[in-house]
C-alpha cells in the first residue's frame, strides 16, 4: 500500500520552475496537515513548506483527490534535492512511511 507517492520532479534551469505533486492514501491523508520536505545532497531531510503556513511556496490541497501540490519558481541550485511529501511534523508525530520522493535538479 503506498501511502505518499510523489511526482513532478526533473530538471530545470536555474529561475525555472516545476510543480510538485503529492498523491496520498485516504488513510494517510484525511484529517491530517500535510507539508512537504527535501533533502539536499549530504544534508538531512527538512520540512520546507506547509499546507496551512505556506512556507515560502504556493501550495495546495485537493482533498477530492487526495493530492496536494508544490508550486516551485525562480528555483536555484540550492533547491536541488529529494523532495518527500507526508504529514506536517510539525503538527504531528505519527508520520506515514516515507516515499521514494522526486528528484529535483536546478543546473545550466
């Protein structure tokens, strides 16, 4: 059973931008906040955008589909990371089984 499922990721030039998105089991999802976390190489997993806080980033949620996306512009290098989508840790302790995430890549 796949609880977080993420897409979207690819290269893309430096002040390009690219559309993350999260599809989540019912399960997982429903009654939960929700946030998205990266994970830069040789650093450590960090939550970097909200559902409810926004984080910096234009993100939304489609509870219909239980899918929630990342809007993601004027990216830069630095952004280049695994990106993972789960419950908000913020709020929550109880986070589901991390995904395999989606590789984001800001190179000329």
């Amino acid at each position: 059973q796949v609880q977080f499922a993420e897409s979207g990721g690819g290269l893309v030039q430096p002040g390009g931008s690219l559309k993350l998105s999260c599809v989540v089991s019912p399960r997982m999802f429903k009654g939960y906040h929700m946030g998205w976390y990266r994970q830069p190489p040789g650093k450590q997993r960090e939550l970097v955008a909200r559902i409810s806080g926004g984080g910096g980033v234009t993100d939304y949620a489609d509870n219909t589909k239980n899918t929630f996306t990342l809007q993601m512009n004027s990216l830069k290098p630095e952004d280049t990371a695994v990106y993972y989508c789960n419950r908000d840790e913020r709020i929550h302790t109880d986070l589901g089984s991390w995904g395999q995430g989606t590789q984001v890549t800001v190179s000329s």
